[in-house]
C-alpha cells in the first residue's frame, strides 16, 4: 500500500489492505478507528524473540524461538484430535500442536524435511516438548521477521498479535515524509526528536532505549501543544465583544442583607470578579471552582439577580433531576421578594406545563429558568438570555455547553461551577480558555468533619454509633467496597451489605448500585433526602453538590481503594447542615505506606485543593480514581507528574506563538490529537 497524501492517516481503517467489516469491528473496540490511532497505539512492551535456541536449550512457559527441520506430519481422522507437526534439531525433537487447522494450510506451512523458525510458548506433556498453536511459523528467508524484539500491543478479542503487527507495521512502513510544525532549532534546542522519526522509532522494539524515551517525549509534547492551542483559540472566540451589562447590584445586595450567614472574603473576591466581567465589554467565560460546601450556589444566584436587574433572562443547567430541583428550591427563597418569576423544567415536566414555560420564557415573563439537560433543546427560545450557569461542568459535554450558550446569541455570559478540586499543575490543562476564580474558604459556621479511620475486623464496634445516629434521626450513607469496573460484582457486595444493615434496622434501609437506571438512583436519593428511610448503602459516588443536610455519618469501606480526592468528594455529603459530621475510613489490614498517607492526609485536611495536589504526587495521573470516575483525565500521554517540565514548555511555546498562529502549519497536529472539533463546536 502506498499513501499518496498525509491526509490519509486521518481516513477510516476499514480502508487498509486486509481490514475487513469485522476485523474493523474489533480494532474499533480498542478504539481504533482512523489510520491515525494506529500510530498513537504505542506498545507497552515487547516480546523477545531475538534469540534461537536449541531443542536442549528450551525453558517451560517460556515463549521462545526454534530453527529446526520438519519430520512428520500427523493428521488424525479422529475429531477433537489435534494436528500433530514432529520438528527436530540435532539435540533433540518438539511436537508442534494445532487444534481446528486445516490439513492443506499446515502442509503449507510445514514443506517435509524444510527448515523453519517456529516461535510460541514452550510446555512439556507427556515427556515431550510441545508449541501449541505457535505465534508464528516462517521459513529462513523470511527469519528476520521473527527473530527480534516484537512489540507487544494491548489488545482485544478477535485481535491477535500476528495479525495486528501486520497491519501496524503496513501503516509505519509506508508513512509519508510529514514536514514538521516545530523549527529545527526549537527541537534542537529542547532535545526532542523530530515527529516523523520519533512514531517510527516508538513502534520499534529494536531501537536504544534512550532514543525511544526522548521519541516519547515528543509525542507528549505534541499532545500538550494541541491542549493549549485548541484553549487558546476557544478563548480567542469565546471572548467576543458583547454589550455591557447594567445594573446597580442593588437586587444582590438586598439578597445578601437578608441571608442567615455572612459571605467569606473569597466569596466576595469570587462575585467581585463576576460582576467585573459582566459590566465588561468582553464576554465571560468563567469557573468557579469551589471545594465541597464553599457556597459555589449562591454567588451564581446573587450574579444572576444582578443579570435580571439588568433587564436579561438566566439559565441554570444541573446534570441530574435531583440537583436541578435543589437548586430551584433554594432560588425561591433566595428571590423571595424580588419579583423574579422562576421556573422548572426537565425532560420529565408535563406537556400542558411545558407548554407555558416555553411560552412564557419566550415572551420574556420568565426570569430565570432551571433544569436539566432538557434546557438547551432547540424548541426552548428565550426571549433575552444574558447569562448562563452550568453546574458540575465536566459532567457536559463541550458541545452541550456552547449549545445553551448559543442561545444568547454574542451578549451571553457563561458561569461554570465545578466542586471537583484539579491540581494547581493541571488548571491550565483543563481550564486555559476560561477565567478561573477559586472559593478556598468555608462558611464560617460549617463545621469541619470528624475523620476517623478503624480497622474493618472492628466493625461490630460500629452497630452502637450507628443506633445512636438513627435514634436521633440522622441520616447515614455506607459506602461499599470499590471492586472492580463489574456492576454485577459491585451489587452482589451492596446487597449483602445491605442484607446484613437491614436485619439490624429493619424498614430503615434503602439501597442504590450501578445497575440501576439513571431515573431509579434519583428516586432513590429523592427518598432518601424526604427521609423515607435512614440509611443508604451505596456503591456509586454520591451525586456532588446534591445537599442532604439531615445526613451527618459516611462510612466507607476499603478506603484504601479510593483516591484522596475521591474520598474528599464522598465525606462532603455530610455535615451540610447546623449538627457534627462524621466520616469513618475502614480498611483491610496490611496498608501499603501509600494507603497509611492517604488516609493521615484526609485525617488532618479538609482543603480539597491540598488534598488533590497530594493525590496527584502519591498516585500519579494514569491512577487517579476520582479524576477518572469524575471525566476529568483526557490525556492520551501526557501526565503532569512526570512531564511537568512539558507541560511548562508547552504552555510557554503556545503563549509565544499566539498572535501569529498559522492553523494551516498546525492543522495537522490539532486533528491527530482529535482537538480541531473541539474549536468548531465551542465557537460560540
């Protein structure tokens, strides 16, 4: 095969020679789907079998490699008898086993009295050596092919490796020479490998170490580059000029007079920094970023008193039914006096309401409309929408996002609020074409949550704590022990727990697992927040930012499991309201050093951000549970703590070229690295 344009690597598998409608179906499961992906499938070892041993010579369970002569071919008429090959070298003699091959083929491949290399795992039955179904079989002229390191890929069913490093090596042979983006000197300079050299040399198993470690930096650096040039052009057409905003902060001054609590100085700075950017001729383009229970919620709703004051709409977009209504409640009280007209919707919301809600948003008498994803439908016009506030903001996608922001046309602010604490080395990654302010202070009259850690051998000395907690009517969430990634495995744990909690408290019980659908977990955290019953047993993560102010005790088994900024995340869902929260950390016996960290860190600091920072430095990016539970890692290569430098680099490459980008010279790396569609759907 011979490619004829660079472009080519950007078109589907299906048109390799030899990839078939199924063999396509199977490199998609691994998502393989464009030429592309086959380059930045790197090997994650390789197999040795550079080395041709004598039949004296071989080791059991080794795989390994055999120059000998062909003997005999067995062919029973027997079924469920393997086909037997009998080899021979001048020290001895294997037999070669296939099972389900066809008679012709291995006559083939096994010519009588030929020599052939024949390379596979070696065992031993019946006094004989054996290869069974061997990886591969060639003859001498073809012995280079065999004889070396093998790049060994990660694979699926239906892929072996044979047939695999025929199509990888296909696509790399015949690459075309791609002019690089990044000036010689640049990459001199900073001791890169040029781009085309370095997908070569990372599919090559036989080349030094060192040239393949500097390769791999490369495509890290690559993979960064297109990070911050896709936020950097989101930013650029993000940040379009907008009419300013006019108000006199009066609505959100006379809310804030009558609140029960007084704001923290960060809450202030945060509302300052909103208000700047609304009177502004910019567009915003801002996120909150806010540790569990900082108070995110109302400084979005005293910016959006200031918006209705200055004669727009607002929307508030929450990922799940439960929170949305949470959000709305609070709204009603909050806009209790201030003549604002809320309203509700989701995609559960009656026709004949529906109605009147779209008609009414449409004419300009509703203020402020609250929902689910339900709210950026194509059918929902709004009469003036100034603002829009998008609550757990990765839980969206990109697209939804600008979707809802478009309907405000050029003068529509955007507010995202997340509660999941990033790294201070990862805000750029994540966060470069937004203005990121940060509530680091809890209200003063939240009280920090007890952490307390005992072994689980000691769990009866729980049941006690636990009477106590339902005899006052407090509400308690059990967390069950993180498996695996298997619904069943993880329900069939919940239920026993379960089973075992409800004998104890008879009717107090509820239980909610990753099997269940979407609409039956929220009925569940409904009836939980009405307290219709005491206790939850759970094996999901408990929705961020849902407030049930009533639970003051989680328990969590094998904490050790979980990440730091997981487990920072879980205990949040208690101590919400005015009593003592309480969070126990159960363990197995035998914690490694890292486990006994994590668990002192979480015992000592309810700093989210703190918390995350360590996180990241005890269990490195590839391995952060709650980032990857929350939606949040989205590098292929790229990890902050190991390529800090990169990512410095990276940034600092961008941020020198940014007035003077030539998309054209960039195109290419943008779509290797899947970020071009990212500037298309944002350009809102």
């Amino acid at each position: 095969m011979i490619f004829g344009k660079k472009d080519f690597i950007f078109k589907d598998v299906n048109q390799l020679k030899g990839v078939g409608i199924q063999l396509s179906k199977y490199l998609k499961r691994k998502k393989i789907e464009k030429i592309k992906d086959i380059l930045l499938n790197l090997p994650y070892s390789e197999t040795d079998r550079s080395k041709v041993c004598k039949l004296n010579q071989l080791e059991i369970g080794k795989i390994q490699s055999i120059q000998v002569t062909v003997k005999k071919l067995y062919f029973p008429r027997i079924r469920n008898l393997p086909n037997k090959i009998v080899c021979e070298d001048e020290t001895g003699r294997i037999e070669i086993i296939y099972f389900n091959s066809r008679e012709g083929y291995l006559r083939k491949l096994f010519p009588l009295n030929e020599t052939v290399i024949i390379s596979g795992k070696v065992n031993y039955f019946n006094k004989k050596y054996q290869i069974t179904n061997p990886d591969y079989v060639t003859s001498l002229k073809n012995k280079d092919y065999v004889i070396k390191n093998i790049p060994k890929y990660n694979l699926t069913k239906g892929l072996n490796e044979k047939k695999y490093r025929s199509i990888s090596e296909n696509v790399i042979e015949n690459l075309p020479k791609i002019d690089d983006w990044l000036d010689e000197n640049f990459i001199k300079k900073n001791k890169l490998n040029g781009w085309y050299e370095s997908i070569k040399n990372l599919h090559n198993s036989n080349i030094n170490k060192d040239i393949q470690f500097k390769s791999f930096r490369r495509l890290v650096f690559d993979e960064l580059c297109a990070n911050f040039l896709s936020l950097s052009e989101n930013r650029k057409r993000i940040k379009k000029n907008k009419l300013p905003k006019v108000f006199s902060n009066q609505n959100s001054n006379s809310i804030i007079s009558k609140l029960p609590f007084e704001l923290t100085n960060s809450q202030k700075k945060v509302l300052n920094e909103i208000n700047l950017d609304l009177l502004s001729g910019d567009r915003m383009f801002r996120i909150i970023q806010g540790d569990v229970g900082s108070g995110k919620t109302i400084i979005s709703l005293l910016a959006v008193s200031n918006i209705i004051e200055s004669g727009y709409q607002c929307a508030l977009m929450s990922p799940t039914e439960i929170l949305a209504k949470q959000h709305y409640e609070l709204s009603k009280k909050i806009f209790n006096k201030n003549d604002v007209k809320i309203e509700f919707l989701t995609g559960k919301t009656q026709y004949k309401k529906r109605k009147i809600i779209l008609k009414d948003l449409e004419n300009g008498k509703t203020n402020f409309l609250i929902g689910t994803h339900a709210l950026f439908q194509k059918k929902i016009i709004f009469k003036k929408l100034g603002l829009v506030v998008i609550d757990e903001q990765h839980k969206f996608g990109v697209k939804q996002r600008s979707e809802l922001a478009k309907k405000g046309g050029d003068n529509c602010d955007v507010l995202l609020m997340s509660a999941t604490p990033i790294p201070r080395t990862m805000m750029m990654s994540f966060y470069g074409d937004m203005d990121i302010s940060r509530v680091n202070e809890k209200p003063k009259n939240r009280k920090k949550i007890l952490t307390l850690s005992k072994p689980e051998k000691k769990i009866n000395e729980l049941w006690p704590f636990i009477k106590k907690q339902i005899e006052n009517l407090n509400q308690v969430f059990w967390v069950c022990p993180l498996i695996e990634e298997s619904s069943f495995l993880d329900y069939s744990s919940a239920k026993k727990k379960y089973d075992l909690i409800n004998k104890r408290f008879p009717n107090k019980v509820g239980l909610i697992h990753g099997a269940l659908e979407k609409e039956e977990k929220e009925k569940i955290l409904k009836k939980f927040l009405n307290k219709e019953f005491l206790i939850l047993v759970s094996t999901t993560v408990i929705e961020v930012g849902v407030d049930f102010p009533n639970a003051n005790l989680i328990i969590i088994e094998n904490a050790n499991k979980f990440g730091l900024a997981q487990l920072h995340q879980l205990r949040g869902r208690v101590g919400r309201g005015e009593k003592q929260g309480t969070c126990i950390l159960l363990f197995k016996d035998g914690l490694s050093k890292n486990a006994i960290k994590r668990i002192k860190i979480l015992k000592e600091s309810d700093d989210g951000f703190f918390i995350a920072d360590e996180d990241l430095k005890l269990r490195g990016f590839g391995d952060l549970m709650g980032f990857q539970q929350s939606g949040i890692k989205n590098f292929r290569f790229a990890d902050p703590v190991i390529h800090l430098d990169l990512f410095e680099l990276a940034e600092k490459f961008v941020k020198s070229i940014n007035n003077s980008i030539n998309h054209k010279k960039f195109s290419f790396l943008l779509k290797l690295f899947d970020r071009a569609e990212i500037i298309n759907v944002t350009d809102i």
